[in-house]
C-alpha cells in the first residue's frame, strides 16, 4: 500500500474544508470550551489534518471541533496538515486515534470509535484476520485478529486489554441509527448500558431496548431488557415497592441481632418509634 505523504503543512482557507462522514458529530460542549481555551491563549494547540484527493479539495481527517470552532471565531484561516496519497482506511485510523488520544469521549463515543478502529486494523493489517465471517458482530477475545487488535490498541491508548474489549464488542452492535438514537436519549448512555447491550443477540430485541432507553421509558438497558423479556413472555414486569423491601429488610436484619443491639436501637430511636407505634395504632382504628 501506497504510503501517505505529507503534502505541506501551513495555513489553508477555513471555508475551503469539506467537513463530511465523521464518526460523531462535533459536541457543543467541546467547541465552547476550545473557544474558550482559544481566546485565553490567543492560540490553538494543534493543527487540524486534511487530505487533498485528485479533485484537489481538501476533505477534513481530523481536527473536527478545531475547524468548527475557528468558523465561529470568524477566522479566515487555520493551521493544516495537507496530506496526499490517503486512503480512506488512514484516514479513517487518524481520525479515530486524534480522538481516543486527546478528545474527552462519553462511553457511548469511545464504544463506537473503538468497534471502529477494529475493523479498519483488520483491514490494515489482514494478516491477524482468520477469516470468519461476522466477527465484529460476535467477535471472540481468542481469535487472532482480536488479540491482535486488543493488545495493539490497549498498548496505544494505555487501557487495560479487558477495557478494550468490553468497550468495542459494546460499540460493535451498534450501526449509525442506533448511535445517533442513543445520542438522543435523555440520560447519558453509561458503559454499564453498552455492556448490557453487547450481551443481545437478537435484533428485535436490540432495537426494542434502544428505544425505550431513546424515549425515557427505561432508565437503563438492564430495566430495558428485563422489560422486553417480561413482555414476550406476556407478563407484566415487576413494579419495586420501597416500603414493602424495606420492611422485609428490617424483618430480616431484626431477626440476626442480638437483644442488647435491640434495646440499644429502641433507646436511639424512642421518640421517633412511638410516633410511629401511635400512628400504627390510629390507622388500625379508622
């Protein structure tokens, strides 16, 4: 494969960047705080990369939020690496190692960059690949090509190889609908959720427990599950009730302490416990 070359490096017209096909979309939160940093320094730390194709535009690589955030500073131009001779597999690798090294990612995004970044090493470097089809979908932490891809990136990035894997079979089940789903949904898609639906084997299932995790109606894809499962099966899931646990987890704490740890308790507690014996009291006379 031919070798990507460094075409020059310099200042380039900010309206004359092609922003298309990223992995995520440029977060509010990142361009404001890269604005700010910038008028406090009066400088951005690092050059933005793009790659020049034989139509002789530039398409952006790497540097999304730099580049959103000099079109709002009103900046005529910015600080680029012009590269030539790239295929779409480098770049795609620039891109996701610019933000797993120096971008602060959700769970969500690390999920997707990482599931990402496996199937373009494979294709880099078919000699770790054995073959199988679907690997990503359901891809085995002792075939070589995740071995590979595992260490090589936990090497990389400093994470341990177990935080490589949990987090990239997690992104794997997810194509661009899914994510740009979760993306909506109103609590931050934690690595517990994406853990929990790495474990689903089955797309109804899948796209059932993304939406109730989209429209609110699940607090978490554990919840999410156990309530597609409850309605398979065609019962009704389990409503908590916390008066009735924890009056069952008082019953049982009682009956394994002993009786000076009783008295001890109904001494601290006095007042407040015949409060509540006259309460108990009136209702059983209504």
């Amino acid at each position: 494969m031919k070798q990507a070359t460094l075409l020059q490096q310099g200042r380039v017209m900010v309206a004359s960047i092609i922003c298309r096909d990223r992995l995520r979309p440029a977060s509010e939160a990142g361009v404001e705080s890269l604005i700010a940093s910038i008028e406090e320094t009066g400088v951005m730390k690092d050059a933005i990369h793009c790659r020049k194709k034989k139509d002789g535009k530039l398409y952006l690589i790497a540097g999304a939020h730099r580049l959103e955030a000099a079109r709002r500073l009103g900046w005529d131009e910015i600080e680029a690496k012009v590269w030539a001779d790239v295929t779409g597999d480098w770049a795609r690798m620039m891109e996701i190692d610019d933000n797993l090294a120096g971008a602060e990612m959700n769970a969500l995004d690390t999920a997707v960059f990482l599931a990402a970044r496996k199937q373009v090493y494979e294709r880099l470097h078919p000699e770790t690949k054995r073959g199988i089809a679907g690997a990503l979908a359901r891809w085995d932490a002792t075939e070589p090509s995740s071995v590979a891809f595992v260490k090589a990136t936990a090497a990389k990035f400093g994470m341990t190889e177990r935080q490589v894997y949990k987090i990239a079979a997690a992104g794997s089940h997810l194509d661009q609908d899914l994510t740009d789903s979760l993306r909506r949904a109103p609590r931050p898609v934690t690595l517990k959720d994406l853990t929990e639906i790495g474990k689903i084997a089955y797309p109804v299932e899948l796209h059932q427990v993304i939406r109730a995790l989209t429209d609110g109606t699940a607090k978490n894809a554990a919840a999410a599950r156990k309530a597609f499962l409850a309605a398979k099966n065609g019962a009704a899931p389990s409503v908590k009730n916390p008066a009735e646990d924890g009056f069952k987890a008082l019953i049982a704490l009682w009956g394994r302490v002993p009786k000076a740890a009783k008295r001890r308790f109904a001494g601290h507690f006095a007042a407040e416990l015949q409060e509540l014996i006259d309460q108990a009291h009136g209702e059983g006379r209504e």
